[in-house]
C-alpha cells in the first residue's frame, strides 16, 4: 500500500495530463489504468489512430485526383491494407510510449489495474489499497447503443468507432449509423478506400449544433466525394450474419421502413460516460440525469476529496476539454486557481476538408435574439488554397453589431482545425472583427482567409 497527495483514476488525456501537472505542482501522484497502454481512448481506439488513417487515406485521394493535375504520373498507388493497420498501430504506440515517458519524467507511478473507491480516500486496484488525499475520476466514455434500435455490436460486421479501426479489410459496402463526428470521419476513411459509404442520419441534418451554412457545405461536399446519405430515418434494427448485414430504417416523413444491405456497420450514435466497476453508488456519488457524474465549479463531486472531470462529466466530450479540466482540477487541488472558459472550447472535425467551430453558430445568435453581423470569406478566393486544390469552403465569423466583438466563427477549408485557434486566442483576449483585420497575416498562407472574414466584418475584404 502507498500514500499519496493525489490519484487519477484513468489514463487519457484527462487523466494523464492531469497527472503531469500534479506532479509538475510538487503532489505525489499515481494515475490507475488497466489498459496495456497509456492514453485512454483517445490515444489507443480514439483521435490518434483515426487521424493515422485519415491521413494515409487522403494521401491516396491526392494521388488518385491531383496528382496527375501537378504533372506527377505513374501508376496510382495501390492499398495495402495490413500495411496500413500497421502504420496506425506503430503511429499508437509512439504516442502511448510517449505518455509512459512523461510518467518516468515527472515521477507519477501507474499503477496498473482497474481502480474502484471504496470510500474517500482510498482506492482499490486488484487486493490492493492506495491511500490518497484527493481521487480524480477521469474514466472516460464509451460508446452508446444505438437509441431505440435493436442491434447487436459484435465488433466484426456491426462495429464501434473501435471495430472500424481494425477491421480485417476494407469493406465493399458500409452502412454508417449517425451522421456525427466519428460517422463522417470513419466514414471519409473507407469511402476514400474505395468502400461504397451509405450513412443514415436521424435529423434532418448533419453534424447536429453546427452552423447549418457549415452544415449545408459539408454535406454537399462529402456527397461530392462519394458518400451517400439517408437523413431523416430512425434505425429500427440490424441483422447481421458472420459476415454481412441488413440495416431496417424507418422514415421520419412518412414511417415508411426500407432495407440496406453491408458488409459492415459502424454504429456512431454518439458515446455514454463510462463509470462502471468505479463503486459510485455505494460512494453515494452524485450523478446528472444523463449519467453523469455531478460536480461543483472546481470539479469536486457531492463527495469531499473526490473530483471528476472529461467525458466522465458534463460538457462536450473532446479530448482537449478533458485535458483542461485536468489541468485545472490539479491547479485546485494543490490550492491554486484552475479555470476553464467553457465559451472558447474549439471542435474540430478532421475530414477534407476540415470543419471547425468556435464559439455561437449564426443560429444560436437569431434565437438568442443578439445583433450580430456576418463576416464570410471563400477559400476560392484564398491563393495559397486555389494552388492546393481547396478552395472548396469558407470563414464565416460572427461579431456583436454594435461592439465587433467576435462571439464565433465557423470554418469549412483546409487547415480549418488550426485556423481556429487564432479565433480561440482572439475571443479569449475578448478581441474585435477588427483586431483580426488590423493584424497582418502572412501570404500566402489560408489563414489569410480569416483575416478576409474579420475585413468583411468592417468595410469588406479584398480579394472577394
Ligand atoms: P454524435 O453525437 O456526434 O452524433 C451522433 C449522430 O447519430 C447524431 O447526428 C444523431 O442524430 C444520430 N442518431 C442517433 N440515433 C440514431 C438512429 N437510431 N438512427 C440514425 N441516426 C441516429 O456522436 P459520435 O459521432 O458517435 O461521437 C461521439 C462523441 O465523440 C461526440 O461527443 C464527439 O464530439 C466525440 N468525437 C470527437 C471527435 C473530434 O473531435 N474530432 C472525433 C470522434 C468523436
């Protein structure tokens, strides 16, 4: 048994970035994990393997279309699909590694196994119990069944965001349930592999709480690129053999049911906290309606010493959200100030193009009934953009109508994931439309794309 200022229970990015700062601030820190590796899902099944294989897959895009365009011929480039699952494979473990040398750096024991708190103060992993002043709960989520349908995941032809990211080929037909972040991304994934991509969407959009001009050009974009959509049905049921599927939907216009058929089918209807085996009830922890554990302003649960924080509470479930909180809990824990501006949380989905968010959507802004103003600018009328054949989308930032102070920005475009942060900077600083436009951005960069929002906020851009 060991005595410790702090442990974490889970070793994501909530967790073992929380970690890092508690040692970095002089507390004796342990973080619990039973997984083989560090980095939660985000590392091992999440963000990092997904963008490993966006990546490559884009990379045939460019060979297949553009390639021939900049005078580079030759044979398109061929997939060699267990090749490519290593590639990803060696991409996770690089990073995993990387957190378990960040561990050994700043002195954090993992202590492997699954953890449980059997009362303030204490947790139990295997036989074991550690003594700790204070508990952060950072146990992550995991994938929600698909609301209302009967489907079977078996991670083989019905799969998880996890089964998509290994499966034993690229499949000739999938059928993607949920028209969300991990549906488009996987979903880009196969269809640039060649797989006939069909994704059933319940709402009558994509990508739900976006703006819905992003919304309307990404999925006119994606449809482009080769995706099918079904929008508007409810998925009743999947009947899956070893080695195919049948997807029944039912339409929201007029409860019609029809059938798909797929050789795989990747349910993506969002992701549920995950705190089971933890010992909450009996802990008599505070949980939200949703199943969420509930906290205070300083991440602490009803429970004095045990805190929580990432997917495991309310909010967006994103890992940079995670690692703030993470941040900011070990900030309080060792008597400081931790904060976090739940108003600046950028989202970013890493398709091509990407999509980023910050901030209001036009639409939260009409029904709040603020005076805005609409500053738009077309990466067609960006250079450095037109040259790398992404000129497809756009900036659209939103400024109070009497202040020009920013209150959002939406961006479609290459480099969108990155752009936004200059946006993120600029709201925290509580900068103007024009503080953008005042600022001199290089050339050619696509960021000047942005720089021609904020111009439009005021007498208007340049190059439009
Ligand atoms: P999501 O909540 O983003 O989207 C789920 C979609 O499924 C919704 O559009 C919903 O209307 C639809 N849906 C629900 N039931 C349905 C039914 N029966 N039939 C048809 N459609 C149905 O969930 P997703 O994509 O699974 O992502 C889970 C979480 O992981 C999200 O919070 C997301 O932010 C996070 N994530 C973030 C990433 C990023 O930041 N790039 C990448 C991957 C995941």
């Amino acid at each position: 048994m060991a005595s410790y200022d702090v442990i974490i229970i889970g070793g994501g990015p909530g967790g073992y970035v929380s970690a890092i700062r508690c040692a970095q601030l002089g507390l004796k820190t342990a973080c619990v994990e039973g997984r083989e590796t560090l980095g939660g899902t985000c590392l091992n099944v999440g963000c990092i393997p997904s963008k490993a294989l966006l990546h490559a897959s884009h990379q045939l895009h460019e060979a297949e279309h553009n390639f021939a365009k900049m005078g580079l011929k030759g044979k398109s480039p061929s997939v060699d699909w267990k090749q490519m699952l290593a590639y990803k494979d060696d991409v996770i473990g690089q990073n995993t590694k990387g957190v378990e040398f960040l561990f050994k750096k700043n002195k954090i024991d993992w202590i492997k196994g699954w953890g449980s708190i059997p009362e303030a103060g204490k947790v139990k992993v295997g036989d074991e119990i550690h003594e700790a002043k204070n508990i952060v709960i950072a146990s992550g989520s995991e994938p929600s069944p698909v609301p209302g349908a009967d489907v079977t995941v078996d991670e083989k032809v019905v799969v998880t965001s996890t089964g998509a990211l290994t499966l034993p080929k690229i499949p000739k037909k999938m059928v993607v349930i949920g028209a969300g972040v991990i549906g488009l991304e996987m979903g880009s994934v196969y269809a640039r592999l060649g797989t006939e991509v069909t994704v059933i969407e319940f709402l009558d959009a994509i990508t739900p709480g976006m703006d819905s001009e992003v919304q309307k050009t990404f999925q006119r974009i994606l449809k482009k690129q080769g995706m099918n959509f079904i929008m508007g049905a409810a998925v009743q049921k999947v009947d899956a053999s070893k080695t195919k599927a049948t997807v029944t939907y039912k339409l929201r216009k007029d409860d019609s049911e029809a059938t798909i058929d797929a050789d795989v089918v990747l349910c993506a209807t969002g992701r549920r906290p995950y705190t089971d085996g933890l010992g909450l009830d009996a802990l008599g922890v505070k949980m939200t309606e949703r199943g969420q554990i509930a906290t205070d302003a300083h991440w602490q649960t009803n429970v004095k010493g045990v805190y929580a924080i990432g997917d495991a509470i309310e909010g967006p479930m994103l890992a940079h959200k995670a690692e703030d909180e993470g941040m900011a809990v070990a900030e309080v824990i060792a008597g400081k100030h931790g904060h976090v501006n739940y108003d600046v949380i950028p989202g970013v989905i890493y398709t091509a193009p990407e999509v980023a968010t910050v901030g209001k959507t036009e639409d939260q802004l009409k029904a709040e009934g603020v005076a805005y103003k609409v500053g738009k600018f077309t990466f067609m009328g960006n250079g450095r953009a037109k040259a790398v054949f992404q000129g497809e989308g756009f900036v659209k930032l939103l400024a109070d109508k009497a202040t020009d102070r920013i209150l959002g920005c939406h961006i479609i475009g290459p480099g969108a994931g990155d752009l936004i942060h200059e946006i993120c900077v600029g709201m925290e600083f509580g900068a103007s439309a024009e503080d953008i436009a005042l600022t001199c951005h290089a050339h050619p960069t696509f960021s000047e794309a942005v720089r021609e929002a904020a111009l439009a906020c005021g007498d208007g851009p340049i190059h439009s």
